[in-house]
C-alpha cells in the first residue's frame, strides 16, 4: 500500500479546495482541463472513499464527470483502478450512464444486490488513496498547478 506523502497531499488538497470553496464562500471554476483533471480525480477519491463506496461518487457526479473518470486513472498510470472502476459504472448503471437528469436520479437508486457489488469493488481498490494523491501531486506539480 503506498502512502501519499504530505506534499502531494496539501496539493491536492489546496487545489480541490480552491476550486469547492469554503463554507458560506464559493470556490473558483477550474478554468483550465488541468485544474478540471485534479478536481475530477480528487472528486472520486473524496467521494468513494467517504464511507458509501462508488455510490455516493455516482450519486454526486454528472455523466460527462463519470464518463471520463477512468481515462483519467489510465492517464495517471493507475491500471489496478481502471478495471475496477469500469465494472462498479456497469453495476451502478447495467444499461450505459443515462444523459437525462431525472432518468439519472432514478437510477442511483440501486437494488441491496448492486450496493452490496459496488461496496465490494470499492474494498479491492481502497488500498489505492495513497497512489492516487502522489500521482496527482506529480500532475500538479508537472503541469505548473501548485498553489
């Protein structure tokens, strides 16, 4: 298991901040697709690993957010995600990522038998936060992003 070190964790962490906000204070567009790939990527790993696994990442997610999460992981060189990843989108959504908003809010009601899978998916790749944030800390320091 690699542990993300404290410099790639306050980069990331500036970065997703700047970008959410504070409480009561709005956060800053990503304005450039590097801003938008840190935000993305630190959105799924907040989101997974908040305690309700995959679903509250697709709950909270749009479709063009989900669709282009996994070529994100294989930009990052995170193989072991990219599979996993691919297979809790088609447990959450068996038929394809709905472009309709309500048809979206009706499918991120899953069966006990689906959140069981995506929780369950979500335990292979737990071990992956550290990895995560070191491979975006480089991205943002290579990229010219650090705050």
């Amino acid at each position: 298991m690699e542990m993300a070190t404290e410099e790639n964790e306050k980069i990331v962490s500036d970065i997703y901040e700047d970008i959410i906000g504070e409480i009561g204070k709005p956060g800053r567009p990503p304005d450039t697709e590097e801003l938008k790939f840190v935000y993305e990527v630190e959105h799924f790993q907040q989101e997974i690993g908040s305690g309700a696994s995959f679903e509250q990442y697709f709950r909270w997610s749009d479709k063009a957010e989900i669709d282009g999460i996994v070529d994100k992981l294989e930009r990052l060189g995170l193989a072991e995600l990219v599979n996993t990843t691919k297979e809790a989108i088609s447990v959450a959504f068996p038929n394809g990522i709905p472009g309709d908003l309500e048809e979206f809010d009706d499918l991120t009601d899953w069966t006990e038998a689906q959140e069981e899978r995506l929780s369950s998916l979500y335990s292979e790749i737990s071990i992956y936060h550290g990895a995560i944030t070191n491979r975006l800390g480089a991205f943002a320091k290579e990229h010219g992003l650090v705050l």
